[in-house]
C-alpha cells in the first residue's frame, strides 16, 4: 500500500532510499513513501521515533543521510525549502501581534508582491475556510487559542502551496477544542484540496482525520494503510498495541490445526496464521471491545470460551471497562458499550467467576 499506481499524476510527493543519521545514529532507515494528491496523510508515532526528522527532510531544513525526495515529480534534492511548493504549520506558531488577523494572513502574499485585488480575494477566502471572516479586524490578543490556530491555518494555505506539513499542530490545545478542529482540519483539507502531510504521537487524532496513516517506531514505518486497515489489521504488535488498546496474549501457532496456544490456558482457535517456523513465539491480538463477558459456563456457536474472574470495573461514561483474570495470571480487558450488556455486568460482584468469549474472526494472530 505503500507505493501509487504507475500511471496517473506523479504523487504530491515521492521519497525513495529516504535516509537520515546523525553521526552514527540512523534516525531514518532507508524509506519509501508515495503520497497522493490532495491525500491527508498522517505520519504517527511515539516520540523519538524520527517523524520531525522525516519532515524536516521532506521541507528542506534537514539534509538527508541518501535518499531522494520528489514533489510533484520534481526532484527537489539541494533546492532551499522557500523554493519548494510547501508550507508548514507548527504547535508553535508564531502571529504577528501588531497585526490584524486580516494582515497576518495577508503578509506572504504582500512580500511576494501579489496583486492587491488578489490578495483580498484570497485572504477572505481563508477567512471563511476557517471560519474567521467575522475576526479580520481583531489583533492575536483577542483571539482564543483555537481561533489563533486557525489563523495560522489560514495563513499556511492562503498561497496555495502544493503539500502543507503539520507537526502536532494541535498539541497546545485542550482536549474538547483538539477534538473539534480534528474534524474542522479535515473538512478544511478537503475544501482547499490541498495535499495534508500531518505529524502526530496521537492515534486517535490521526484516526480520525487521515486518508492513510504511516505508523512509524524506531526510524522506521511499520505499516502503512487506511484508518481501518492499520486498526482491524494491524501488521506487528507494537502497530496494535499503539492504535486503540488491543489485548495482546504471547503464545505459538500450529497452521496446521489452525490453533494459537496460551500456555497455561490451552488452545484457542484462530482464523489465519502467519508464515513462521513452528514455535516460533507469536502474539494473538483483540481488541477489548469484541471480547465478550458471559455467565459463568455460558457457549456462544463458534467462539473461543475461557473461564476467568472479574477483576475489576470502571464506568467511562459510554462503556465499561472490564480486567478479567485468567486462571493462568493473564489479565484481559474487555470494553462493553452502555446497555444491556452492561447493565447486566454491572450487576455482576467483582470476583465472581465469568467466561471470556471472542469469536476467532475478531481475533489476529501477528508477529511478536
Ligand atoms: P517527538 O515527537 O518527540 O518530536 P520525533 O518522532 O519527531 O519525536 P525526531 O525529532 O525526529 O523524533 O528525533 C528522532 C531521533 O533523532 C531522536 O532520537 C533525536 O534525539 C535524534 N535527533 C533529532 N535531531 C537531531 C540532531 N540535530 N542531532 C542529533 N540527533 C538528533
């Protein structure tokens, strides 16, 4: 998934060999990455993991190790980041305080020399993109923290560059507003059509927003794909254990019986097995919210049944969380939506005997 078709328009951008060190520390192994046209794509990852160094490389401010880098079929390899058709927008963006929200916005355009009539039409239409048309007048001071994100949005799209880099743009705000300007950044994304390339640590803001997700650890992308694909099959366990929570239990895999073995528990079966040696160690991943809490004894067609003890319960307001023990020590969690499953979980004691079910279809064997 990690390449385009060869026909069609060059990527917005292609990265070929893309390596990065400094001095003998390889922060970027050698990468391949095509990203479409007008795509909003996330770069995630936990810190350190090299995503600002990949960025940095892909803007110009960073020289890389080897490797080239295309934007829009051009190679760009020596050519200064002003020269390069991109803007980017950071955490830390800084706004002109003497200046209008109206003149922030229109300040590359003037020191290019635009047109004035251009200028204005093109200001204002930023403005609306981001909704502050009503804002033009006012200084930074009087904006809250969201509405001066959003400036600085309209600022690094206002010249129509090609690709737009977002390094944790959204870092500094608090929860509730970064939930809604996930979703005010895609819309925006699309109405502009403009190619996105977003930095984050936060899985679920690159869930949400992204076209495809580069899962990168270590230097290195892991798996690249859909919000979907990169949840329901992620690639490794630490792909799974990053996105969303995933319940991951080590074992080995018989392909021939088709069976994952816990040891301690005994077998359970699955519905794929990867390509690996027999006893080679394996991981079986499943999300909390397709385990299942049942009676004590309870058979459901087809699943995997375990006996365990109810831990533990925590009310989230949408769901509950379970921990259910396994008799072999393994502690699984369990998410229940509000309902009648949980209100009958609810009334179940903590450490009353249980039996955890799955159906192998939710189930993914992976390597460990
Ligand atoms: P964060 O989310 O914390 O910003 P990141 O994934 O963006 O992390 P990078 O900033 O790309 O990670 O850093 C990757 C690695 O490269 C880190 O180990 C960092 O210490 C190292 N590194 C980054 N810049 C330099 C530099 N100029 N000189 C030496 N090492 C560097």
């Amino acid at each position: 998934a990690g390449t385009a078709p060869a026909t069609g328009p060059a990527p917005a951008v292609r990265l070929r060999g893309l390596t990065k060190s400094f001095g003998a520390n390889r922060v970027v192994d050698p990468l391949d990455l095509d990203i479409a046209q007008n795509e909003f794509f996330s770069i995630l990852g936990p810190s350190g993991c090299g995503k600002t160094t990949l960025m940095r490389m892909i803007t110009g401010f960073e020289t890389p190790t080897a490797g080239s880098i295309e934007l829009d079929g051009r190679n760009v390899d020596g050519v200064a980041t002003r020269q390069r058709d991109l803007n980017m927008l950071f955490q830390s963006y800084a706004l002109f305080p003497h200046l209008s929200v109206y003149e922030n916005v229109a300040f590359e355009l003037r020191v290019r020399r635009t047109p004035k009539r251009e200028i204005d039409d093109r200001v204002r239409a930023a403005l609306e993109l981001v909704r502050l048309s009503a804002f033009a007048d006012r200084k930074p001071a009087a904006l809250s923290g969201g509405q001066r994100q959003r400036v600085a949005l309209a600022r690094a799209v206002v010249g129509r560059p090609a690709v737009v880099l977002l390094d944790e743009p959204l870092g500094a705000l608090d929860q509730k507003l970064r939930k809604e300007m996930q979703f005010e950044l895609k819309r925006m994304q699309r109405e502009v059509g403009i190619t996105f390339i977003y930095v984050t640590h936060d899985q679920e803001e690159a869930l949400t927003m992204s076209d495809r997700i580069a899962v990168m650890s270590e230097g290195r992308i892991q798996q690249i794909g859909t919000p979907t694909e990169i949840y329901d099959t992620p690639a490794s366990r630490f792909v799974a254990g990053f996105i969303g929570s995933c319940n991951l239990i080590d074992g080995v895999a018989d392909a021939a019986t088709g069976r994952f073995t816990i040891p301690g528990v005994g077998e359970v079966p699955v519905d794929e097995i990867p390509d690996a040696a027999p006893g080679t160690p394996l991981t079986l991943a499943v999300r909390p919210e397709r385990v299942r809490v049942l009676p004590d004894g309870a058979r459901t067609e087809g699943g995997v049944h375990l006996p365990a003890t109810l831990t533990q319960r925590v009310f989230l307001g949408d769901e509950w969380i379970s921990h259910l023990a396994l008799d072999s020590g393994i502690v699984l969690s369990a998410s229940v939506p509000s309902g009648d499953a949980a209100r009958a979980l609810a009334a179940t004691a903590d450490g009353a005997r249980v039996t955890v079910s799955w159906h192998p279809s939710d189930s993914r064997v992976i390597p460990t």
